[in-house]
C-alpha cells in the first residue's frame, strides 16, 4: 500500500524530470493543472479546462506516467476532474510539488538551424491567451499525431528518425525530408508529430502546415482576388517550417508547381526546413516538373511500408491505450493478423469493433472480434497467397518448391527467387520483413533489393517482362 506521501514524493521526482524536458512549455500547461494526490497508482489531477486537460494527457502524461511508474512500482491511472477555479496550480508553486528550484520561464535562443526567431505575425490567432505568449497553434494539426502516440517499426523507422531529426531532436536534419509511402500508412500522423514538437521546443518558429490541395486552392483563390503578395509573403518569408502533405496533389498543375518552385527555393536558400509528403516515390510522380522532382532528392527521401505483424500489434495496442479501449492480447493480434494492409483500415477495424461492443454491452473478445470481422471485411476469397505465387513461380521456373526458401545463390534459382518476392510486393501488400521471412527468412533489405531489380529489368529487358507476363497469367486463373 502506497501513501498519501509517498505517492507525493514520487510525484516530484517526476514532475521535476518532466520540467526538465521541456522548462517553459511545462509552466505554460502547469500553470493550469492542479496535483491532487497519488494513492495507489491512482493519480489525480485537476485541470482548468478540456483544452488543458487534452494538451496535458497528449504531450506531458506518457513521460511523467512512465516516470511514476518506475519510482512507484505501479501502473499509473489518471482520474481527471476539471475546474475552472484551481487552487494551487503545478507551476504557480513549484516548491510544493517539485524539490528543484523553478527556473524563470525562458525561450531558447534559437540555434542556427533554420528556425529563426523573429517575431513573427503568425496566421491563427491563439483561443487561449496562456498558449498565445507562448506557441500560437498551427492550422490544421490533430493533437493525437505525436510521436509519443506513433509506433516505430522497420516499416517506418527510417521516415521516423528524420523527422525526429527535421524537428531538431537529435540526428542529422535533411533539407528537404520527403516522407513517401502508400495510403494510411502514417505520413500525415509524422508530419504533425513533427509540427507539435517544433512548436513545443521553438515556440516563436513559424510553422505552416497546409496540404497539396489546400495550397491549390489557396493559390488560385489569391490570383483571382489579386492577393499573390500576401501569398508569397506567407510561403516563402513569414515562415521557418513548411511542411506539405500529399504533395503528389500538384500533378498536372503547371502554374501551381511554378509558384510552389519559388517558395520552395526561398525557403530553401534561408535553410528554412522543408518536409514534403507523397504517395509515390519523386522519380514516380506523374506531370510533376522536372526540376522539382529533382529538388525532392536533394535532401532525404524516406519511404514507409506496410507495417509488419509486430508493429500492427503494437498499433493496435496503442490505438486501444489512447482510446481507453479495454482489450486482450489474443484480440489484438487477431486484428493485426486480419488487417494487413494499412494502418487507418487497422485503426478503423478496432474503432468499430469497439463502438458496437459498447452499444451491445459485449466485451471485446477474441469470438465477437472474429464473427464482427468476418461479417465486416469483404473477402477477397481466391486472393493468391504467398505460397500460391511461389508454387507458380516454381513450376514456370521448373523448380522444386524447396529452392526459393534455400540458401542457394545460383544464378537462376535467386532470379527466379527475385521475381517471386517482387510479384508477392505486387500483389499482396505484405511488408518486406514480412516477405523476408516467407522466403527463408531473408532480412527485408534483400527483399528491397530483389523488388527493384526485377522492376528495373521489367521495364529494360524484354525477355524478363516475358517471363513475368506468363507468370501473371498463370495467377491470374487462380484469383
Ligand atoms: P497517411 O497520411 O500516410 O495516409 P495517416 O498519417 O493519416 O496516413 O495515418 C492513418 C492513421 O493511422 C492515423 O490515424 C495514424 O494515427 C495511424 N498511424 C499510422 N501509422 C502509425 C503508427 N506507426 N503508429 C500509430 N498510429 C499510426
Ligand atoms: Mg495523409
């Protein structure tokens, strides 16, 4: 049994480790939080308002919860209440709660790393005049795309680390960063995670979040009322963080490509960071200028895939977390297993499944999850599997079943061992760990490395475009 003051000690070592983090962001939020006592795992805390409430649990409870966690030896829960008239606010009377003397609330000078820190009109005026003296909020972000809400996974790892490092925290930083990857996959959750994190540590950078579409629009809608010098002012000076979503939006759009051209130049001859989001590849996006294509690869491009079962399961469980969804290990891996191919369906799927369980009164368990699944997912009933392809595969190769799983490097055993991983990255949308694994267990970057030989050598080589052809064929009359 934990006491009152035991739970209060505690309480201060991990409110003094989460000051540390981040001195003037904590204040700001704590001014507007009250610590009412920690009993048994049981934290309570008193917030001003929803909006409080919501900042605090996004961006402050997963570190201090995990501090507490480990000085108290519980698993920590949080008991809101929310009260416009606190008492004795966190940061109004540090010395209470905290053994460190408070520092003054001070910014950091800005470093010279492309977020300078004039003193900027910024676009959003902030509701909240606490949050105003400090970071204005940017148009556009949800508060739930953080990193601490993202999971990280050989599918996503390396779109991760840069945009840890675009947002200054540790790493070399790439100008531009292109994140690109299929739908649902995590881009637009990365690029917020980023955005809420510069505004945490920078408050007076001027960020400027906006997608592709969005900046057609604007666009256009600038020309038609002669405004195009308020425009450029906003995209290419009053702004030290441009960030673009799905920008494979501007395909075909000549005049809007020129004009984001220049803004682009501008900010990047200031080294003002630039991070870019897109659906395909630079070298594949259709009726995109050259020179722009050719600028997306002047920085990083990092791409995300598929994520694999592990960090499907991983998603899951946060999704539940985040969501107060009560769930077991055996349903959330049953969900992992079933939904494969991006992470919004995967999220959409557990969402639904809990949205009915609740309405029925069911628990979510592994036999409601596996009737509400079957009923939900329209079933592609003769989707080739794996296996499928590698069994044609083989036979089109004349080879036994055994040889594409071997460690045989034979010059036509490992092409015909390529064409297979690049026909199974086609058709089923598995990860390349994944496919790894279903191919002897190979590491993923062999699997990389096959896919773009053989797409290469399809477009280069009539003979393997041939082969390929007739292997589709032959799958073809098995879906
Ligand atoms: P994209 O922009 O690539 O289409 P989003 O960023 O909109 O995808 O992601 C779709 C949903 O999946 C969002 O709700 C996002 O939070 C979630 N998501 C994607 N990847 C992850 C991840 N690695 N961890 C947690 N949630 C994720
Ligand atoms: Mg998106």
């Amino acid at each position: 049994m934990h006491s009152q003051d035991d739970g209060a000690q505690a309480w201060c070592e991990a409110i003094a480790f989460t000051r540390e983090q981040s001195p003037a962001s904590f204040d700001q939020w704590f001014s507007s939080v009250q610590f009412d006592g920690l009993t048994d795992g049981v934290l309570s805390l008193r917030a001003r308002d929803e909006f409080v409430r919501q900042w605090v649990e996004d961006f402050f409870l997963p570190t201090l919860s995990d501090r507490l966690q480990a000085k108290t030896g519980l698993s920590i829960q949080v008991r809101w209440c929310i009260d416009g008239a606190l008492e004795r606010p966190v940061a109004d009377r540090p010395t209470a709660f905290a053994p460190v003397r408070p520092r003054p609330i001070s910014v950091r000078p800005p470093a010279d790393d492309g977020f300078a820190s004039e003193s900027g009109v910024h676009q959003v005026v902030a509701e909240n005049p606490r949050v105003a003296a400090v970071a204005p909020p940017v148009e556009g972000l949800n508060p739930k795309y953080t990193f601490a809400n993202f999971v990280v996974g050989p599918s996503n790892q390396l779109a991760h680390a840069a945009s840890m490092a675009a947002a200054g925290v540790g790493g070399r930083r790439h100008n531009p960063l292109f994140i690109c990857g299929g739908t649902g996959l995590g881009k637009t959750h990365l690029v917020h995670a980023l955005a809420h994190r510069v505004r945490e540590e920078r408050p007076s950078a001027r960020i400027v979040y906006i997608s592709a579409e969005r900046f057609v629009n604007e666009f256009v809608q600038s020309l038609q009322d002669q405004k195009m010098h308020d425009f450029r002012a906003r995209y290419r000076e009053r702004c030290d963080l441009l960030l673009v979503d799905d920008i494979h939006f501007l395909a075909g759009k000549t005049q809007t490509q020129e004009e984001f051209f220049h803004a682009f130049n501008a900010l990047h001859q200031a080294s003002k960071q630039i991070v870019v989001t897109s659906d395909k590849y630079p070298q594949q996006l259709d009726k995109m200028e050259e020179r722009l294509v050719s600028r997306f690869q002047w920085g990083l491009v990092a791409d995300i895939q598929a994520p694999e079962l592990e960090t499907r399961v991983a998603i899951v469980r946060k999704k539940a977390q985040i969501e107060h969804i009560d769930l077991a290990d055996e349903v959330c891996l049953y969900i992992a297993q079933m939904v494969r191919s991006n992470v919004r369906e995967l999220e959409g799927t557990l969402i639904r499944l809990a949205a009915k369980a609740s309405l029925l009164g069911h628990p979510v368990d592994l036999t409601f999850a596996r009737t509400e699944i079957a009923a939900t997912t329209t079933a592609r009933p003769n989707e080739a599997s794996v296996e499928d392809i590698q069994r044609v595969v083989c036979h089109h190769f004349k080879l036994r079943s055994t040889d594409l799983l071997s460690k045989d490097r034979h010059k036509s055993i490992a092409f015909a061992r390529h064409v297979a991983m690049y026909l199974c990255k086609q058709r089923l949308k598995c990860s390349f760990p994944e496919l790894g694994r279903a191919f002897g267990n190979r590491d993923h970057t062999t699997v990389i490395s096959a896919v773009r030989k053989v797409e290469a050598l399809r477009g280069s080589d009539p003979e393997v475009r041939a082969h390929l052809e007739a292997i589709e064929r032959k799958l073809g009359s098995i879906e």
